[in-house]
C-alpha cells in the first residue's frame, strides 16, 4: 500500500479506493502532488518541482507542502513553530531518512524523518494504512536530539493539501448547548476559515472534523475528501485557500495559549488526524468514517445494551424507593442496563453543592447503593452510574479539604459555571485521587457502566504546582492526564463500559471515543430536533456510538407534543435508551414501549453495525430518512425509519428510493408488524387527528403481510410512505427472501 519511488523520490499510499502521492522536488520540499481515485504514482512525477509566480510569491510549491514548518519563505498556517533557546525562531527542515513497516495485521505505516540544518530538532512524520480502508492516520513526532530546551509554539498533527476544483465547499457542524452537530457548509475562497475550540474541551460550539467537495456531491455522488482529528481538548482546523488557488487543511492542537517545552532527549507526540477521500458523496464518506471507528478506534465490540437513565424522570432527587420503582418498569419495558445519574451523592441535592463528594449519600440511600443494585441484578439488568471526576463544587467537602486542586490564578476570581471549578489534572495528587475514587467505586459494587460527564468549560487557566514558564502547557497535560485516567479505569476495570458526555456533546471527538464506548450527544431529547442533532453526528460518528433517549411526550425543550411511536423510532437509530419518568407511564404506554424494544432489539445488530444510508431524497417534503442494511441470518438485511414533519395541503408523499441493497436480490418487507398502527396510541400521545387515508399509501405491509420485491425495484421505483398528519414516522423491516 506504501511505497517509495527513489528514482523519481515519490512517495504513494494506495488504497482500494485511494492514490495519496507526495515526493521530494529540487529545492527538498516535501511537496503533495495528488489524492483521488487511484492512479499510478509514476503519473504524478511531472507535478512535483518548485514553483515561483514573482519575487514576492517565490515559492509556490511550499502552498502544497506535507509538512509545513514556519521558516525560510513558509507564510500559511505552520504545522510546526518553535522557539529556540538563542532566539531564533526559524526553522528549516530536510529530509533525512524514510522508513516502512508492515504488522502482522497488515497495517503499514510510512515514517519520513526530517531533520533541522542547524538545531538538533527532528520531525518525523507518521502516515497508516490499514487493508480495506480509504483512510490515512497521521500524525507527528517531534523529537529534541540535543541538550537544550526548545519551545513548542505550534505542533499540528497534518496538513492535508486538496486537489484543484472549481468551488471549494466546506462541510461542518456547529451547535450549542443542547442544539449540538448542526451541519453547515460554506463556501472557501480566498482566505482562513477556523473551526476551532478554546474551552478546553472538544466543545459543542464545533467538532473536530470537515469535509470538503466541488459543490456539487450529494449523499450518494461526489468526490467528498475530509478528515477527523482526535483531541480531546483545545483543537484548531484551519482552511486555507491562497491567492494561487491552493486549499490546505491544517489541523492539531490549538497552538492558542498553548506551549510545550521539549527538553533534551524528549519527543512529543500529536494526536491523530484521520484523512479520507471518498468517491461516493457524503454517504461514503460516513459510512467510511463509521467503519473504522467499529473496527479500529472504539474499545467494545459487542452490541450496546437498550438503557434506562434517571435524569429526566428524577433530576437530583434521587433515592432507592423512587430509583427502585424506575428500574421495575425499565425492566418490564426491555431495558438491559439502569443508569442513575446526578444526584446520588455526599449533599448533591442540586447543582450548588457536592460535586467532589463521591459518597453515596446515606439518607437517599439507608441501605447503601447495593440495595439498588441488587433489585436491578435481580431485575436481569447491569447497573450504571454518572460521575463528573474533573469537577468540584467550591461548596463540597472536597473543596474545603483542597481548594488548591483546582486550576486557578492566585491574584483572579474564579469563575464559576454550573457552581463548578475544575479540578487541575496536571496536579499527580488529583490524577491519584480520581484513579483511586472511580477504583473504589468499580471496585466495590457491582457497577458496568460510567456515565463519564464534565459540565463545565477550563477558565483562569493556572496550574499552581507547575513551573511559571510552562503555564501555557495547561491545555495539554488536562487531556493527556484525562487520557490516562480512562485507560487505567478501563485496564483496572475491563467489564465496564464508559460513555462520554460534556454538558450533552462537547467532548465527541476520535480521542475520547478510543476510550468511550459510546457518546450522549446533546441533553435535547425532543425527538424532531434529535433527528437534525443525529444527522449532524452521523456525518462523522457511527450511530452505534450515539446513545439515544425517548423522553416525554411534551418535550422540555419546545413544548413539542410527539407521539412514543415517533419518540422511539427517533431513539431507535442509534443506541437506544429511555430516559422518561416509567412511573407517570399508564400500562398502555409500557406495553407499547416494550413491543418498540422488542422491535428494536431485533434490528439492533444492524443499527449498531450495518452500513448507514441517510436518505435525502424526500428533504424538501419534510421526510428525513434514514437506513441501515447489514447481513443478517437469513442474508441481507435492512431497515428504514422515515419521519414527517408536517403534512401541507393533503398531500401524500412521492415513494422514497431505498439504498445499497442488491439490485438482483429478492426482499421482504414488513411494514405492519413493525409499524404500530396510529391508533393504537393512547389519544393523549398524539398530536395527530385522524384524517382520511391516503388511497393505497399504506401498502399491504400495514396489516402485517408481508410484500416482496426486487433490490431493483426498492431502489428504483422505491417504497409507499403513508406518513400522515404532524410528525409521523415508520419503520420498515426489508429482509432478503432465499427461496
Ligand atoms: C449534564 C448531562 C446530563 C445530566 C446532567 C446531570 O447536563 O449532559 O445528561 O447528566 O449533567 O447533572
């Protein structure tokens, strides 16, 4: 897959679907030359040599560089700036050496070592391919050779130059505190666009990936290349487009109030920045994105357990009658896994106080937790808990015992958000602290699953054990400290699962899902916004990896009343959970949510690990669908949610197109068995009347026959949508027919 051309000095990484081609021209610079549909690196050769336009823009060839270090005639976003100890802050790095290597499971991986003329610094930057992925994961080792300190302004993990199209349009999300993963695109002309977060942590606001095409691809076509960085902390993105018309992508750690110094001897190491180039659309792109993080990024393999979360139904008060009560009815609807949230210790009766504390509060629990925990064993079900480790409550008794924990500037107020402080990780006394609380914890009770959570953005950034001249190394030791507590949690601990959650979704990225099984992606449950937030995640994480809650009929969020069918079909594309109040539910809503379990339990496998298809077709109809096909035990299998809005004027909706089945291949579909008929809802649940059926629109599925068709024929001709009314939604079951 790797390989180097030393008569013409090209590098090129090929994938099935994939040329990457590089190579050293005359002036030494390591110059990309092409990434698209594959081709032979040789036909890259005539590309690679320097350029010039004038005197003033004297080296064009350095707009296309692998690496861009800042010195010498270098004027875009550097992947490298340093400061040495005379002064000088230039750099000027040259290849020195390359190195391939193969493992055992067929990985390789391409180092290419350059070297400072005149420092003892090298950079060696690191490129893997993995068999069966159009995908390349960089990033960079910067090593000190020499025996003095260098300070590292900025450390970028990768600079991804694009080819020459004739619009640039980028792809991303941006959101807030309970809108997160609103996607977004824009058009790159000349000049910077910064997708970034400063908060210290991933942040909500934007997420650490991109995608970028001519303009023109759609779900299905289109040259799509993008890229997803993992860190877990301040990251930057920069798109660059020049005056010449080259476009890079440079991402890594935000060099913003960031600085490491590198002593002698040391090396430092960027997180990764997976590169892909996709040539089916955004679809292929996803899909390809997803598949790697299924089999290469995220630490479980088996299949997400259907959860019960407190949060909603009790908020912070929490206590074993009541949480008892709860894990009955979650038992009786299906869920296989209770989770208590907030709430549960020293004096958290709300968000004022014990945060830090993390002993189970006596009074909510006179038995201690084990008498929960024992109901929810007994009730066949694993028991979880929430925890915010990084955070303190000035008023918790923690706090009083260590009011320096937390990062802080001596002479400055400390801010507080949600009544919190964050604790300073860097401190080795807080890191031990954590371990051994969260050990005790997991080790003492019969605990499977984390609820990991951090509430709150990193303000007065001081860490008052650490020198004053590395103060700005803050951003980084959190994560890498926050890093390292989980891979010891997890190597202590190898039964339970853990899920990342930062006030909803602002710590979503690469870096955390290596150590997270799965990721609460906003604290909005309304499940229409859900469908947009959902999407939005879906374009860069996998959906096995989203975990996703039916709530209440009105929502809290816009007072939007939905039906439980919709609520849980919403939930029901990703991990599934329930985070209602069960002990409000009438026995008529429990059976219906035990059948929608039921439902899902079965189509779980290709939720959590088929191939994902979002089908845009009916977008301007207000359909938002989505499907997942798979191979199952009878062969290929698939499922479609599809969702409506609002209904206008009467009217039906056009037939919906399914995708990635086989054209040649008989399906069965079923409709009814799997789509709760309207009036089988309790009328309080609906927002819906009834109106007159659409002739013919429900299809034979409705009564539970069973209705076969060609892949040709679902795909091209499509399926019946009889979605009716406001906020309607089906689930359709298609399943390859062998006889
Ligand atoms: C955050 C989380 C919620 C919930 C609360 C508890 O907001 O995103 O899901 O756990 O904290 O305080």
């Amino acid at each position: 897959m790797i390989q180097f051309d030393s008569d013409r000095r090209l590098f090129s990484i090929s994938t099935d679907g994939s040329s990457y081609v590089f190579g050293l021209n005359d002036k030494g610079v390591l110059q990309h030359l092409y990434w698209g549909d594959p081709v032979a690196a040789a036909d890259c050769a005539p590309l690679l040599g320097s350029r010039l336009h004038s005197s003033f823009d004297a080296a064009l060839d350095r707009e296309a560089e692998e690496f861009a270090y800042w010195g010498g005639l270098s004027y875009m976003e550097p992947c490298l700036k340093v400061r040495w100890y005379d002064g000088v802050r230039d750099l000027r790095m040259a290849y020195a050496s390359h190195r391939i290597e193969r493992a055992d499971d067929g990985k390789e991986t391409l180092t290419i070592v350059l070297r400072d003329e005149a420092y003892p610094l090298e950079a060696h930057l690191v490129y893997a391919v993995r068999p069966g992925h159009d995908l390349i994961e960089r990033h960079v080792e910067i090593v000190n050779a020499g025996d003095r300190d260098v300070v590292l302004e900025s450390a970028q993990s990768a600079a991804w130059s694009m080819p020459e199209l004739r619009d640039y349009r980028l792809t991303h999300v941006t959101g807030k505190w309970a809108g997160e993963f609103q996607l977004r695109g824009a058009a790159l002309t000349e000049g910077k666009k910064v997708l970034e977060s400063r908060r210290g942590f991933t942040d909500g606001h934007a997420n650490p990936w991109f995608a970028i095409d001519d303009g023109a691809a759609t779900e299905e076509a289109g040259r799509v290349w993008f890229g997803a960085l993992g860190w877990s902390g301040n990251w930057k993105i920069v798109l660059e487009n020049t005056a010449f018309g080259r476009v890079r992508v440079t991402g890594g750690i935000n060099d913003f109030d960031s600085e490491w110094t590198l002593g002698p001897g040391e090396r430092f190491e960027t997180p990764s920045f997976v590169g892909g180039y996709a040539a089916g659309g955004f679809g292929a792109m996803s899909r390809a994105l997803h598949r790697y993080q299924y089999e290469h990024v995220s630490p479980g393999k088996e299949l997400r357990k259907v959860l019960y979360n407190s949060w909603e139904a009790t908020y912070f008060d929490v206590n074993a009658k009541d949480q008892m009560a709860l894990a009955e009815r979650a038992a009786k609807v299906g869920a296989e896994l209770f989770v208590v949230d907030d709430g549960w210790f020293g004096q958290r009766h709300h968000d004022r106080a014990g945060l830090g504390d993390w002993i189970v509060n006596a009074d909510k629990f006179p038995n201690g937790l084990e008498e929960l925990i024992d109901r929810v064993r007994g009730l066949g079900m694993a028991f979880g808990i929430w925890v915010e480790p990084e955070a303190v409550n000035p008023d918790s008794e923690l706090y009083r015992s260590h009011p320096d924990w937390v990062y802080h500037f001596p002479t400055r107020p400390r801010t507080e958000l949600r009544n919190q402080l964050v604790l300073d990780l860097s401190n080795p006394a807080v890191k031990s602290y954590i371990v051994d609380f969260m050990s005790r914890l997991l080790g003492e009770h019969d605990i499977s699953f984390v609820k990991w959570d951090m509430n709150r953005t990193i303000t007065e950034p001081g860490m008052r054990d650490h020198p004053l001249n590395r103060q700005k190394e803050l951003w980084i030791r959190h994560v890498r400290s926050l890093y390292e507590i989980w891979a010891e949690l997890r190597r202590r601990f190898p039964g339970v699962a853990f899920e990342t959650c930062a006030g909803g979704g602002s710590r979503i990225d690469l870096g955390m899902l290596r150590y997270a099984d799965q990721a609460w992606p906003s604290d909005n449950t309304d499940a229409f916004d859900r469908l947009g937030i959902q999407e939005g995640f879906s374009y860069a994480y996998a959906p096995k990896l989203m975990t996703c809650w039916v709530t209440e009929a009105v929502s809290g969020m816009n007072k939007r009343i939905t039906s439980l069918k919709y609520r849980f079909h919403s939930a029901m594309t990703g991990t599934l959970g329930i985070g209602a109040n069960l002990n409000e539910w009438s026995e008529e809503q429990l059976a219906e949510a035990a059948r929608l379990v039921a439902q899902y339990k079965a189509i779980r496998p290709l939720v959590q690990g088929g191939r994902q298809y979002r089908l845009a077709a009916l977008k301007h109809k207000g359909v938002d669908a989505v499907q997942y096909v798979g191979v199952g035990e009878s062969g290929e299998e698939s499922v479609l949610f599809a969702f409506l809005h609002a209904q206008k004027l009467g009217d039906g909706l056009p037939r919906l197109c399914l995708l990635g089945l086989d054209p040649d291949k008989r399906y069965e579909i079923e409709g009814g068995a799997f789509d709760c008929a309207k009036n089988e809802e309790p009328e309080s649940e609906g927002a819906k009347g009834e109106g007159a059926e659409i002739e013919g629109a429900r299809g034979k599925g409705n009564d539970g026959a069973k209705d076969v068709r060609s892949g040709r024929a679902l795909m091209r001709i499509g399926v019946e949508l009889p979605l009716r009314g406001d906020f309607d939604s089906l689930m359709y079951r298609v399943r390859e027919l062998r006889s």
